[in-house]
C-alpha cells in the first residue's frame, strides 16, 4: 500500500533535504517540494555528468561529499528518488557508514511512471529506431490538445503523487505545435516535465517558447559532431542545424533565465567514438550543456528478439556491425542481470499519441503487444492485468532484453567496446 503525499510532506517538513538522483524522478520531486516550501540542500547523483552543472537551479554533490554534508547538517533527510536501482544506494550509504541517517524510499509513495508520446512521427529515420526499419506504411498521428488534458487529469485522479511525466517515446516532441501548451498544462498542475529531441527541427519559434518555459529536462539525442558520421546514424538530420539549435538553446536559456537541464546523449558507434566525440564534448562544455553518452541499441525490441531467433534482415545486420557493442554481446554482458520481473512493466505505463497502450516503451509494433486500445477507458489494474499476459515479455525476458535495453552492467560494455577498432577520426 503507497503512503500518502501528505505524510510525504509531514516526513520532510523542517529537514535539510537531500534528493538522491539528480534525473527525472529527483527534478520532479524538487518541484513538488518547493511548492510547498521545503528547503532542499541539493542533490546527490553518482553520475559524473550531473555533477557539474545546476539541476532545477540545485547544485549536485558526489556521494562522496555526503559525509561533510551530514556533518554540517545533522538533521539532514536523503530522500532516494531513482526508479531502479534503489537497493543499489541503499547499500552505497552503508559502505560510506550513513546507514543511520534518515532514509526515505520515493517508491513508497509513487509506483508508476508515465509517458505520453505526444506525436506519433518522426522527420529522421535513425536506423537503430522503429522509424529507420520499417519499410511499409504504420499509423501516424499526433495527441490532440483535447486528449492530452483527459490523459494527465485521469493519471493525476488514479495516482496519490505525479511529480514527473515525459512526452516521448517513439515520436519527436518538437514536431507537435501544442508541445508549448502540453508543458503550460503539465506545469499548471505541479508536474515536471521530461523531452527528448533531435533538435534537427527549422523551428526557432517552437524552440524559444518551449525553452522560455522551462520544461526540467531536455535530453538531445545525436551520434557525431561531423556530418559523415552523423548522417549515418541520424539519417535525416542535419548536423549543423543541431549545432546552430544547440547555440541557440543556450542563448535562449539565458535570456528567458530557464532552468532546463540540457543533456546532450550521445549515441556512440564505431565510426563516432573518438574524434566526433571529444569535438562534442568540447562543444557541451564550451555551452555549459551536460554530456552523456550511451552504446547504441538496436531498437526496437521486435526487431532484436526476429534478431536473436535468426529472421534478421540486412538492414539490421549491417547496423549490428557498425555498433560498440553488438545486440549479441549486450545480451551476455546483462546476463547476469536477468530477472523474472521487467522494470519498463512494473513500473513504466505508456500512452501512444492514438491513445492506445503498448506493453512497454520498448515495444513499436501493435500487433500482439497493446495492452489497451484506450487509455482513457481502462484502470490501470486492468492495464497491469493485460501486461500479465503479454505474450512478448516470455521471449523477451528469456533473451534477456530488458537488462539488455536497461544497460545494466556497464563495466562489461566499456570492456567489450574497448575491443573495437575505431572507425572514427582518431584524436592526437
Ligand atoms: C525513439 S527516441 C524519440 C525521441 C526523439 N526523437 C529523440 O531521438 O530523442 C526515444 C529515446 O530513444 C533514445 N534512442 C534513440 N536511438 C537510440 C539508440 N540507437 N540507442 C539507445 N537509445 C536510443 C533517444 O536518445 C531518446 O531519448
Ligand atoms: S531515434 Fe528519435 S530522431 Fe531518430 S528516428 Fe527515432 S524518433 Fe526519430
Ligand atoms: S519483458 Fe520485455 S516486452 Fe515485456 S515489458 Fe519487459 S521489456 Fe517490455
């Protein structure tokens, strides 16, 4: 049984907060908590790039630093705000001896994450995405205005806590013209607001207002720095104009004094990870933009698993080259991780822009994999019922796929991409 916000807020009130997890779920809490006037004194994330840069105008200390920080504040409370990877911390505090101080599992109070996918298109065709491999016709759309307030005033009467909601999945935000009022909205009723975005969109407009409103997170997808590598992988896209948005991401948010956490993600291959990357970096510094980078998946799951039982196409062979860690080695890395239960199922609920609902992001294809044909018509106990039986989840959790897709295990993958030859320019 989840506890109340109320006994949330009561737990708080009067302590020097720490939120430990400076991403989505620790930007949305932080809204929350401000509004109602709680001091936090910042937050804690292990990754090294949230680390130098503000989250929601906060600093973010290492846990390293938790020590001094308890020291000087003892009535300090860490709230542990992640949706995986709890236990994890937990098991950090006592190795830096912290066990005794106040702990509090977010989990306790909010179970269920949500995204909508505002728009069912894409102006790419990313080989690695659903949209790169498909070769017939697939329903395109975009959320209407109208559905859009249905779908967060029905998550907000199902749920005792919505801090957080992100508004993609398959499809490009920045391609919806309502995206600016789908922020206001979100904002209106207190919660943060997550995107992810190519950014190689002709829409100075769109870009100003939604950057002037200071949606929490912008994730910015890319896979170069020149053209000859990115073109390859953003098939579509223009680098330069992402660069030209990029400078002007940064001109807008410090003229509307916006407190949008910009993470550029890096999707890295063989032909990008040496002198494309560290030209990156130094653009992201030079802009004060943090930068993440991830090994590229082959997406979607539909497409891995055809992989896996052999019915590849070429298409998806020649991309399972070109990666740092193939769809194969990713899957012996994770093994260890495999589990009998799925984070993207037990926690994560999806609302395509038709407003029908996938068993899991993961997921892009409808056939056999839609758990609900109408958000807006189902509980969310009928939706986990349907994700019970989701025929998919048995294959996919006997390849492995969703610790695959998770990127569990890191240690390995570096390992494994560090035995590839380089395709990139090399730097001196
Ligand atoms: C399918 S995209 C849709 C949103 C937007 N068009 C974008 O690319 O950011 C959803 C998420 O998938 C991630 N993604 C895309 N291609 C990927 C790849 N090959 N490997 C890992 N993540 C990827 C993106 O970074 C993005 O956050
Ligand atoms: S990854 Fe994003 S940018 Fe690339 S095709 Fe898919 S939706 Fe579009
Ligand atoms: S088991 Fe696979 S298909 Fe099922 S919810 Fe998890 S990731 Fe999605």
């Amino acid at each position: 049984m989840l506890k109340t916000k109320s006994t949330l807020l009561n737990a708080l009130s009067g302590k020097s907060v720490l939120v430990w997890g400076a991403r989505m779920t620790g930007m949305g809490l932080q809204r929350l908590l401000r509004s109602h006037s709680n001091d936090i004194l910042g937050f804690i994330d292990s990754d090294p790039a949230m680390q130098s840069k503000p989250v929601c105008g906060l600093e973010v200390f290492a846990p390293d630093s938790l020590q001094d920080i308890v020291k000087k504040h003892p009535d300090v409370c860490i709230i542990i705000a992640v949706s995986i990877k709890e236990s994890e911390i937990l098991e950090q505090l006592k190795s830096l001896g912290l066990a005794n101080v106040e702990t509090i599992l977010y989990s306790d109070y909010c179970e269920s994450f949500y995204t909508i996918d505002i728009m069912g298109s894409c102006n790419l065709k990313c080989p690695s995405c659903a949209h790169g491999a498909q070769t017939g016709k697939y329903p395109q759309g975009r959320m209407s205005k109208k559905s859009f307030e249905k779908v967060v005033d029905k998550i907000i009467s199902e749920n005792e806590l919505v801090t957080h909601v992100s508004l993609y999945s398959w499809g490009e935000p920045m391609l919806h013209k309502d995206l600016p009022d789908f922020i206001r909205y979100l904002h209106s009723k207190n919660i943060a607001v997550a995107l992810s975005s190519n950014i190689s969109i002709d829409n100075d407009k769109l870009l100003a207002e939604v950057i002037s409103l200071s949606p929490e997170y912008l994730k910015i997808s890319l896979s170069g720095f020149y053209p000859e590598a990115y073109n390859r992988t953003h098939t579509g896209g223009d680098i330069n104009l992402v660069k030209s948005n990029l400078y002007r991401l940064k001109y807008y948010i410090e003229k509307y004094k916006s407190h949008t956490f910009i993470d550029v993600n890096y999707h890295l291959y063989k032909d990008n990870n040496s002198l494309n990357l560290m030209k990156m970096q130094e653009l992201c510094d030079e802009l004060g933009f943090s930068l993440s980078s991830t090994y590229s998946l082959i997406m979607p799951l539909e497409r891995c698993i055809n992989h896996l039982e052999g019915n590849s196409d070429p298409k998806t062979v020649s991309l399972n080259q070109s990666l740092l860690v193939s769809v194969e080695e990713g899957v012996e890395a994770t093994k260890n991780n495999k589990s009998d239960s799925c984070p993207f199922r037990e926690n994560q609920i999806n609302i395509n822009w038709d407003l029908t609902v996938p068993v899991c992001c993961t997921v892009f294809e409808q056939s056999g994999t839609t758990v609900a044909k109408d958000f807006l018509s189902v509980t969310t106990e009928q939706i986990n019922k349907a994700k019970g039986k989701a025929e998919i989840c048995k294959k996919c959790m006997a390849y492995g796929l969703p610790a695959y897709n998770m990127g569990f295990n890191k240690k390995r993958w570096a390992e494994i991409a560090s035995e590839k030859i380089s395709l990139d320019r090399q730097t001196k």
